[in-house]
C-alpha cells in the first residue's frame, strides 16, 4: 500500500475528495433533487466550507513545501475566500439570478 491512515491529512484530503464529489453531483442534479433553490445554494455554501477546511489541514500537514511563511499565507487567503462567500451570499444586497 502507498500510504496508511495514520496521518490526519490523508483523512483529511479523502474527506475533502468526497466533499467535493458531492459539490459536483449536486450541482449537476440540482433539478432533480428535492429541494429549493434558497437550501441547495446553503447546501453548497456548507459544503464550500468544508471542502476548503479539509483540503488547507491536508495541505499543511502533508505539504512537501510547508514552513511558517506559506503556511500562514495560504491560511490567509482561505480566511478571505471564507470571508468573501459569506460577504456574497449572506448580505442583504444579494439578488437570486433567475434559474433557467
């Protein structure tokens, strides 16, 4: 076997590739899913956060690259996409586009 389960990143990023699977099959499906438009964009809001949560731990425990500069950078710019998608879809200026 290539790797083993002993390590928090490996878990992570397997976690982070199902997420975003999910992130994938939903959009895709979204018609056929039973639910409305205002809970699937939540759906998905969720799902972004968890995505991007898994994917930086995996990043920084298993990145080949890391040190304390890098790591705090890509943090950084995690904190800000974060920031930015609740800025998008939680602030009252908002408008829903019309769903074809």
């Amino acid at each position: 076997m290539i790797t083993d389960f002993k390590s928090l990143g490996i878990i992570f990023g397997l976690i982070a590739w199902c997420v975003m699977i999910a992130l994938l099959l939903t959009s895709f499906y979204k018609d056929k899913l039973n639910m409305t438009y205002s809970k699937w964009r939540l759906l998905h809001i969720v799902l972004s956060v968890v995505f991007i949560s898994t994917a930086l731990w995996h990043v920084i425990d298993l990145g080949r690259h890391m040190n304390e500069i890098m790591i705090l950078f890509i943090f950084l710019l995690v904190c800000i996409s974060v920031y930015q998608l609740g800025k998008l879809y939680f602030s009252k200026n908002y408008k829903k586009e019309k769903v074809l």
